[in-house]
C-alpha cells in the first residue's frame, strides 16, 4: 500500500508534503488533521481501519515532519491559518469527509465552521471544549518545559499523562520523537498551549454553531483529559452530533490495544458509510438528542 506523494503550495506561503492512499472502489475521500506535535506517521492504524474503503489523505503541519524541510518558519501559525491551510488541502483533494485527533480538532472545526461544501461528514477523536484540571495540568507543565526546551521532560510528560496507557514499544517511539523536536516546534506548541490556556478553545465552541453537516465525537472511556462528558458539551452548539466512547481506552484510542482499535475502527465506518450489515447504532454510540439534555 503505497500512497501518492507530493509537496504542495499553499498560496505561495506554505509548502505542506501530504500522502494519498487510493482505492479504485472507493467512493469517498477522507482527509486526517494530526494532534499537537504529531506527524502523518502517527495515523499508520487509523489508514488500515479505513483504506480501502475509503481513499485517504494525510498531511504534516508547515512546521512539522516532511512539511518542516519545506519551509521557513518566519513566524508561528495560528489555529486560524492551521485552518486555511486544511481548507485549501479539501479542496485540492476534493475531500468528502474529514477526521482529526487530539488538538487537530480545534483546527479541524475552525474549517468547518467555513462550510467547504465537499464535506458531508467529519469525525473529531480525543477533544473535548473544556479545559478540566487534569488537563489544565499537563498543559501548565508543558508551556514551562517547552519554553526552557526542556527534552527528555516533555517526552516524559505526554508518556505520564495523554499516553499513560500506550503499550511500552509505542511508548518509546513517543518519547523518541518528542524529545527530539526542532525548536521551533516547540516555540509552535508553546503558542498554541498559550492560545488554550487563554480561553482560545472557546472560538472553537462557539464556532460549531455554524456547522451544518453530521459531526461523529469519539473519546475513550479512560481518557480523563479529553472526556467523553466533557465532548458532550458539543451537543449545546452542533445540531447534529453523534458521540461514541471506545471501551477501555485512553486518549490514544486506536493506538492503545487491539479491541480498542477494532471498536474505533468500526465506529468509524459505521458512522462515515453506514450499511445494512453495519448500522450506525452502537453501544456506547448516542445521538446528541439522548446524549445530553439541553
């Protein structure tokens, strides 16, 4: 499964290196928005659970991974511009549907909330609009090691919280990539932990109001950062959402153990391109009506 490669420019501001996996039989085309400090290498499960039922695109962030080499880094991008560029990569790639993890989300319903009119159906994992105080903690403690550069710190941290419930090889493989980051992506992740901390989620939020296609919420019943309550605070601004919880699983979800990513990737289909051998309903998978009373 080899994907197309190619570097694109985005409006003459960014070059953004992105992967497509094609099927011949698919009829959609779904595009992946990474979480913070993450690379097209950290969606390797989520393209199994979905190619080749469905053509897939990933991207790397201007600043980071394949993108990085391509560009300047003159200036810290926005979740707004984050945005932009994702809207320009659907339209490039005429993408149906959509799906983020982790801090992709922010990005992912800023662009949304711009109605690009090829997108049907979109999926946000592991987020959430509130800030509760576990979370408030790990991103408290990041903003000061990653302004001192602190390495082996801020792997340790993301292993110790968000990933505390990874299997040991991924673990490794985690503190290996983020502790060993280029400066100027943890001056982007500073940035954007600021941008958080100061409420910045809020835009997301309100944003949401503007969506008007099916949203799918996915978090993990363990995930005590990005709660599957907490996500469920999106049925007051989304007329229609949907939320599923992925039984025993952290905020990594499909990462974590292999009923957690047989379930996340059922629940994913089951929602993108529901069936009558696969319906939409689930266990744990409740429309916004049931799920909260407004």
């Amino acid at each position: 499964m080899r994907p197309e490669i190619a570097v694109l420019d985005i409006q003459g501001q960014y070059r953004v290196y992105t992967e497509c996996y094609r099927a011949k039989a698919a009829e959609h085309t779904i595009i992946l928005v990474n979480g913070s400090m993450a690379t097209t290498a950290s969606f390797a499960q989520t393209v199994r659970n979905l190619h080749p039922r469905c053509n897939v695109v990933l991207y790397d962030q201007p600043y980071a991974g394949k993108s990085r080499p391509h560009n300047h880094h003159e200036r810290l991008l926005s979740k707004e511009t984050e945005a932009h560029i994702l809207l320009e990569l659907i339209e490039h790639f005429g993408a149906d549907q959509l799906m983020s993890f982790s801090w992709g989300g922010a990005c992912a319903l800023l662009a949304l909330a711009h109605r690009p009119r090829s997108i049907g159906k979109a999926i946000v994992s592991s987020f959430s609009p509130l800030i509760n105080a576990p979370m408030h903690d790990y991103l408290s403690r990041g903003s000061q090691y990653l302004a001192r550069c602190d390495r082996p710190r801020i792997g340790h941290l993301v292993n110790e919280t968000i990933g505390k419930h990874l299997p040991s090889l991924f673990k490794r493989f985690n503190y290996r990539h983020v502790s060993s980051l280029d400066r100027h992506e943890y001056a982007q992740m500073h940035f954007h932990i600021s941008q958080v901390l100061d409420h910045d989620l809020d835009r997301a939020l309100k944003g949401g109001r503007h969506i008007d296609i099916p949203l799918l919420f996915i978090n993990g019943e363990h995930d005590e950062y990005t709660t599957a309550n907490d996500a469920r605070q999106f049925a007051r601004h989304i007329a229609d959402c949907q939320f599923a919880v992925i039984d025993a699983a952290g905020h990594f979800l499909d990462m974590e153990h292999k009923l957690a990513c047989e379930q996340t990737g059922q629940v994913m289909l089951d929602f993108l391109q529901p069936t009558p051998r696969a319906p939409r309903s689930h266990p744990h998978h409740t429309p916004a009506s049931h799920a909260l009373a407004l």
